[in-house]
C-alpha cells in the first residue's frame, strides 16, 4: 500500500513541477540485535522497483531500528551517540547520497556567470 502512495505522490510532485531528489526507502529492513540475521519484514526492493520505474534516483535504506526511536525522545541522535556504529553508517551514505543529488540539481540550475580577465 505505502508504495502505491508514494507512486502518486511522485506522480503529483511531477505534474506541479516539484523537483524530486530521489526515493528513500524507510523501515526497509531489520538487523536481530541477538543473532545479526537481516529480515525484510514488510517485503524487499518495492521502493527501488519503484524508482527505477518513476526513473528518479534510489538513495538508499534505512532499517527499522528501535535505537533511532530512543535517541529521539531524549533528544541525542545516534548519529551523536554511536557515530561509529554500523547504523550511523547506514544514514551517511544515504545522507551522501542525498548530497549529491541536491549538488547536481544546483549544478544543473546554476546561472553561467561570465568572467572578464583584465
């Protein structure tokens, strides 16, 4: 269901012309936090299919984990409470990713500005 919401909401933002940077799939996966076993709870790959299919950037998975939620309410981001962990590696490379797709979206708009050499 959430993909086909997503699907029209992509559709909408393309026909009002609202630029879109690309699709990230959230609660994508699980890691067992006792044995390391990845588990695709609410199925795998619906949100690149669909991206590849929109033909807009696939960005990256973030996994359902319950550290995101408890760094949340006391107000300390993981990405300042484990840095270094495997998790906070996850959201770098997808914010790096999200980077780069903002960078070539402003690379693509820039104004040419001419220069004069003196």
């Amino acid at each position: 269901v959430s993909t086909a919401d997503v699907g029209r909401a992509i559709q909408m933002f393309n026909t009002l012309k609202v630029p879109n940077l690309g699709l990230i799939e959230n609660m994508s996966y699980f890691i067992c936090p006792h044995c390391g076993q990845r588990e695709d709870i609410f199925g795998h790959g619906g949100a690149k299919a669909l991206a590849e299919r929109m033909k807009i950037p696939f960005l990256g998975e973030i996994p359902l984990d319950r550290k995101i939620r408890e760094g949340g309410g006391p107000g300390v981001p993981l990405m300042v409470s484990e840095p270094d962990s495997p998790l906070a590696s996850v959201y770098r490379e997808v914010a790096s990713q999200l980077a780069a797709q903002v960078s070539i979206r402003n690379f693509k708009q820039a104004s040419v500005i001419p220069l004069r050499t003196i």
